[in-house]
C-alpha cells in the first residue's frame, strides 16, 4: 500500500486494525528514571513489527527521543531533516532507539489517542529513516532466530543425553512401624 495512503488509513479510529510496522504512534512509554511519579508522558515510539499472540495483536514499539544525549543508544532510526521528521508527523529531529522497546498489545491503555482522529498513529517514517528502521528490524529478528536456535539445540542435546543415560536410584526399602513390629514395604 502507498505510505500516504496507509498514513491516511491509519489515522482513523479503525488505526489498531490498520497499523503496521514504520508507523509513529504516541505512546505513554514507562521510564526508568528514579524519582519519576505518575503517569508517563505521552511519546512519539516507532512501531518496529506487529504480532499476533493469542488471537491478541501487540505492537513491538522503540523509545522516542529528541534528546541529542548518549543514553539510550542502540539500534538507532534517526528522522534529523525536516522532510524526514515532518512527513512522519514528529515537530523535531527525533532519534528511535531500538535498543529500549516493549511488546504491548494494541488495546494498551498506554496509546495516547488524538481527539480529532481517533488514532494514536503521529505519520509514518519513508525514505532513508525508513530503510534504516529494515536495518534494525533485521538485525533484530537475527537475534531472535539465533537465540531460538541456540536453546533447541540445547534443549535437543540435553534431550539426547537425558535419552542416552540413565540414572540408578538406590533406596532403601522404607519401614513402617505398625503396632510394634517393623514391616518392610
């Protein structure tokens, strides 16, 4: 679908049902900082995939900063030029860092849901910022793929150890005492 198109689509109230991944969405993402109280400020987050879990639909969103800081780095998307940050519908040059995400289902309460549209999607990333987000969700899909392999292979050796060998118990014979006379079970 053409990404003004999609945008369109999805700033609708039907928006959970047309969401997809490279779309900007304001989301109340938890911090971590200490001494922060109430509730989180509502956040520009880029969607990096949506999943299926349980008949459930959940958003896998990355942290949005406009802070030019080291913190928060990793697997960085970067919208810096006007036309990038501004077709996405961000006001400011905003980094999106991979590195700090949430799996969250769609029907979160944590979606800050605009009055006028009914949505909770800002735009939608295109050009190089969009082509750097597929960097990312590569990598990151490797990643799983690689530490899925890794336990299978493990658990698949465990497996075949634990079918190969056994272990003999030896116990002793338990003894009840009934009415005196010790008897052997």
């Amino acid at each position: 679908m053409h990404d003004s198109i999609q945008t369109t689509l999805s700033m609708t109230p039907a928006w959970q049902d047309l969401i997809t991944h490279g779309d900007i969405v304001s989301f109340r993402f938890p911090l971590a900082e200490e001494g922060h109280t109430g509730r989180p400020k509502a956040r520009p987050c880029l969607v990096l995939d949506i999943e299926e879990h349980g008949g459930q639909r959940y958003a896998l969103l990355a942290y949005g900063t406009t802070s030019r800081r080291r913190s928060n780095i990793g697997y960085e998307v970067h919208a810096r030029r006007p036309a990038e940050y501004l077709s996405a519908g961000l006001n400011e040059p905003t980094r999106f860092v991979g590195a700090r995400r949430l799996l969250v289902p769609l029907k979160h309460s944590g979606f800050a849901v605009c009055r006028a549209t009914g949505s909770a999607v800002l735009g939608r990333l295109g050009g190089a910022p969009f082509n750097a987000m597929n960097a990312v969700r590569c990598r990151i899909h490797t990643e799983y793929d690689i530490a899925a392999d890794h336990r299978s292979r493990r658990g698949s050796r465990t497996g075949v150890l634990r079918a190969r060998s056994f272990t003999v118990e030896r116990r002793t014979p338990r003894r009840v005492i009934l009415s005196g006379k010790e008897v052997q079970q």
